[in-house]
C-alpha cells in the first residue's frame, strides 16, 4: 500500500473571515493529517473571530503564526493601552472572557516557521541576517518593523533577500489585484 504524502495548506490574513476560510478548505479537499498554517492576521474587520480563533486553537494539524493584528491585542491587552478601532470590535465580539483567552493564545503564536522548503512570515524580513537574529516586529510587520526596513534600506525587503529558499508572506496585497506576488521565482 503506498502512502500519500502530507500536505500543507498555507493561508495569509483570514481577519475573522470563517466563511471564507472553510470554502477555501472545502477547494483544497485536504486530508484530515494536511496541515493548515495561518501566515497571522487571523482575526480582526470579519465577522466570525470566534470561529475562526476556535478553529486555530483547539484543531489538530492547524496553526497560526502571528501577525501585526495578533501583536497589537496582545500589546494592548499586557499594557492596558488603548485598542485600534478593528481590535475593539473584536474584544466586543468575543467578549471579555473569550478575549482574554484570546490574548493566551494569541501571545504564544511564533513569529515565523522555518521549513526545509520554505520561510514563513506574516510581514517582512531583514535582508542579510538568518531568521534567529531578525527582529519580530520586522517578522510581524508592525509599523515600527516597517519603518525600521525604509530607514535602513533604500529597496523593499524583497528585492535585496539573499536566502537559500523562498520566504512565504501574507500581510500585503502588493499587485493590488488579489494575486499572488511572486519575485524572482
């Protein structure tokens, strides 16, 4: 008997949209051991986080790495400060409980998987430093790793990368037409 090879089903910035994320699971027909990886943004502006955080919180072969919109609950949630408008619907429509679970959850997401294929991250990545010296807020793609990347460098992170594999992002629609953005190969 000859078996199948697992696969991997990689999804950037599902922002609550659960509707959405199961017909696009339904198209991939995946196999109950494929896995599933969240490129981060998983909640926040759709209408279902509770859906979708319970989906990537209790299923097996699902994981979400964190992005910007994770980073800024759990900051603001640690600190106290106050949430964006986006993240304040969120805490309304989880609920005080359901969000500080949320929180939990959300804080323990790594900031990038590092597969024999492939780098994933949610934002960006600093050319010429390997994955454990970049730093997570340039991982995540909050606005202070964003700054930081324009400061620094006078090209878009991808245009300068050196890697020996392909980083997988989310974060940006960068054609501004909804299709992939692919460089370089």
């Amino acid at each position: 008997m000859i078996e199948e090879s697992k696969r991997m089903l990689v999804v950037g910035d599902i922002h609550g949209c659960f509707e959405e994320l199961c017909r696009l699971l339904d198209r991939a027909a995946l196999g109950t051991d494929d896995e599933i990886v969240a490129l981060g943004d998983i909640l926040d502006r759709g209408p279902a986080p509770d859906a979708v955080l319970e989906f990537f919180s209790t299923r097996r072969h699902v994981r979400s790495l964190m992005g910007n919109h994770e980073e800024e609950h759990v900051r603001c949630f640690r600190s106290g400060a106050r949430l964006d408008l986006a993240q304040r619907i969120t805490q309304r429509q989880l609920g005080e409980e359901r969000y500080a679970h949320a929180c939990a959850f959300m804080s323990s997401l790594d900031c990038y998987l590092d597969l024999p294929e492939a780098l994933l991250i949610h934002g960006f990545y600093e050319p010429g430093l390997p994955i454990w010296k970049q730093k997570a807020e340039v991982l995540i793609g909050t606005t202070t790793g964003e700054q930081y990347l324009r400061t620094k460098y006078r090209q878009p992170w991808y245009e300068l990368y050196d890697g020996k594999k392909p980083i997988i992002v989310g974060h940006r629609n960068h054609l501004g037409n909804g299709q992939p953005f692919v460089y370089k190969d």
